[in-house]
C-alpha cells in the first residue's frame, strides 16, 4: 500500500515506520482481553446494583475504543505537541481534582468522583500521565538552562499535587506519583544521601498516614492478618485463585465473582485466575512487564534527556498500577483500590491509560528526537 510506503511522506506513513510495533501490539492485545474479562465479571455486579447484565459491558465497549484513537492520535504526534497537550491536561486535570473537594460524589467516605455531562470522572487518574511528562519537562529544562530551577519547580509541583491527592483522601493515587516523581528524580542525578533522606522521610509520612486516615488504618490492619480475619473481598479473592489452578474452570464458569463487589474493577485478576487460571494470569504479567522494559530500553537508547525522564516516569506509572493491582488481589500489599490497566472496567481509568501509553508511544518513537529538533 503506497500509504504506508516508506517513501511515503505522509503522516501515517511515517508514524508507521517510526512506531514501536510491539509497544503498541501489547497494548492492543490488553484492550481485547479487558473486554473478554469484562464480558466475564461484570454482568453479576451489573445485577446487584439493579442494572440489566450488560450494562458495563455496553460502556466498556464504548470506552475501549475511544480510548484506542485517543491513544493513536497522541503516538503520531512530535515532542513539543505532547509537552504542550500535558501541560494543558495537567493543569484541567488539578481544576477538575479541586472542584471534587466541593462538588465531588462521596464514595466510601472519598470524594474523587464529579460528574460530567452524565459520566462519573475520576479527574485524579489523568494526573499520573500528564505529572509525569510535565516534571520531566521541568527537570530537563533545568538541564539545559541553568537560570530555570526546574528541579524546585517539580519539587513544588509534586509536594502540592500530592497534598491535593491526599485530601480526597486517594492514598494508593498519592503514592503512585510519588513513586513516578521520586524515580524520576533518581534519574535527575539525585545523592545517595538525599535518597536516604526522602527514604526516612518517606517512612514517617507512612506513620502519619496510618494514624490519620481512618481508611489505611483499617487496610494495613487488615493485611497483616491472617486466615478467617481476611477481609471479605481479599478472602473470596483468594479462594478464587485457588478453585483456577493451571488451566481454569472455563469461561464463564468462575462462582468467586458472583460475591466479589469491585469483579470488575479492583479485582478481576482474581476473576482471570478462576477462569482462566494461571497460564492467562502469567501472560498479563508477562505483557505488563515487556511494555515497562521495552519502553525503558527504547528511551535509554536515546541521548534527549527529556525523552528518558519522560518515558521513564510513564513506563513506572503504567507498571506500577498493574504490580499495586494484582499484588492487592493476592493479598501481597493492602488492597489500594486501583484499577488494573485496560483490563479492569472504567472509563477514566481506560482513557487515562491510553493518553499515558499514548504520549510513551509518541516519545519512544524512532525520530523523535530529531522531530524536537526541528521544533527548536
């Protein structure tokens, strides 16, 4: 096809030859399987809640693909627009974190929900990727101007972005930025003894948290028991991996999401290990950990130190949610209620994934580099 030609110069020609196909085959293939686990877990929560058995399935075939050209869409596009798209994201995501304080749902004693034109959004998952591309920006600014404090820029940016986060309160979103923000501040050149110092730092935040939020109290004293002490969901969890073994009982087949509130959501790794057992349940890992290393490998190779923090910073985001997922549903860590990435239901936890794989597809691209050159 003289479209996709090499000589072609078209956009979408040279997006194809520039892209990472396997960076973007992996993410396709999650999107596919969220839908088929979606098809599985969802129609009894639908049930209970007094919806007809389809009803999450009808949105998330909405979702999914919207959220596919939205991520199509970001990958083609050259450095300096995704600085400028992140920034402006950021910037609408924080307005809209702030108006939840107000006018936000109150789900489990949390306000982190507003609703938009008659669609719950959950503006804080829009944070992770824009943060991310927005401190690294700041922090190679640094670098290349030295009058530009970019690193107590970011370091502003962070300490008032994670003190929005926590007085939702949102725990598991507050320490997911940290940890992008942290790392990528590890690769800023951060000292080792500054490292020990955010490490003590970080120990008595966890302290302070434990004995004010009535929430995380409940959910470490929950992980650090044991045997008939576990929590319902965490137990019934639990009991679903067992009943999976290797192979699974078979689609459809699984009794563990029938009394699983969140099957869909937080835990349908369990729903994936019933059914389909451990051979599906290691090929998520499997997936999950090549596009992290494959994205980091790719970007390393590059001497544009904006592209390495900033790919970097997404590449920990994406994997770090799936690792908080599926070790909560193994009972691993405390249960942080997070999504796991294109395979778990929601609409803002999918959207906001593709715009982060999205924009690392963009970066990770093969002449973006010279693209931003050109930009300059």
């Amino acid at each position: 096809m003289k479209l996709f030609s090499r000589n072609s110069r078209s956009l979408l020609s040279n997006w194809w030859w520039t892209v990472d196909k396997t960076l973007l085959g992996m993410v396709a293939g999650l999107m596919i399987l969220g839908i088929f686990l979606t098809f599985s877990a969802s129609p009894s929560v639908a049930q209970r809640v007094g919806q007809s058995s389809y009803h999450y399935i009808y949105r998330q075939c909405f979702f999914v693909p919207l959220a596919f050209v939205i991520m199509l869409f970001l990958s083609m596009q050259n450095l300096k627009f995704i600085r400028r798209f992140a920034c402006l994201g950021y910037i609408t995501a924080i307005l809209l974190t702030v108006m939840t304080l107000f006018w936000g749902e109150e789900i489990k004693g949390a306000h982190r929900w507003i609703r938009i034109f008659g669609f719950s959004l959950q503006p804080s998952e829009f944070i992770k990727p824009t943060f991310a591309i927005v401190a690294a920006w700041l922090f190679d600014a640094q670098k290349q101007y030295n009058e530009i404090p970019g690193t107590l820029l970011s370091t502003v940016l962070f300490v008032a972005t994670a003190g929005l986060l926590l007085s939702q309160p949102d725990i598991g979103m507050t320490f997911v930025v940290s940890a992008i923000w942290f790392f990528q501040l590890f690769l800023n050149g951060l000292p080792i003894i500054w490292i020990l110092g955010f490490g003590g730092l970080g120990i008595c935040v966890f302290f302070v948290l434990y004995f004010t939020f009535p929430h995380f109290h409940i959910r470490i004293q929950q992980f650090l028991t044991s045997g008939q002490e576990l929590s319902y969901q965490v137990q019934k969890a639990m009991d679903a991996f067992q009943s999976g073994h290797y192979l699974g009982r078979g689609p459809g087949e699984g009794v563990a999401k029938l009394s699983i509130p969140d099957a869909h959501t937080d835990f349908i790794f369990a729903v994936a290990a019933e059914e389909f057992g451990f051979i599906l349940c290691a090929l998520l890992i499997g997936i999950y950990a090549t596009i992290v290393i494959r994205a980091m490998m790719i970007s390393l190779k590059d001497k544009n130190y904006f592209i390495i923090l900033s790919s970097a910073g997404l590449a920990a985001s994406f994997g770090l949610q799936g690792i908080i997922n599926m070790a909560s549903s193994l009972h691993l860590m405390p249960t942080k209620g997070m999504t796991l990435p294109f395979i778990s239901y929601g609409g803002s936890s999918v959207l906001a994934s593709a715009i982060g794989i999205g924009m690392l597809l963009a970066i990770t691209r093969k002449n973006a580099h010279s693209e931003d050159k050109d930009d300059q």
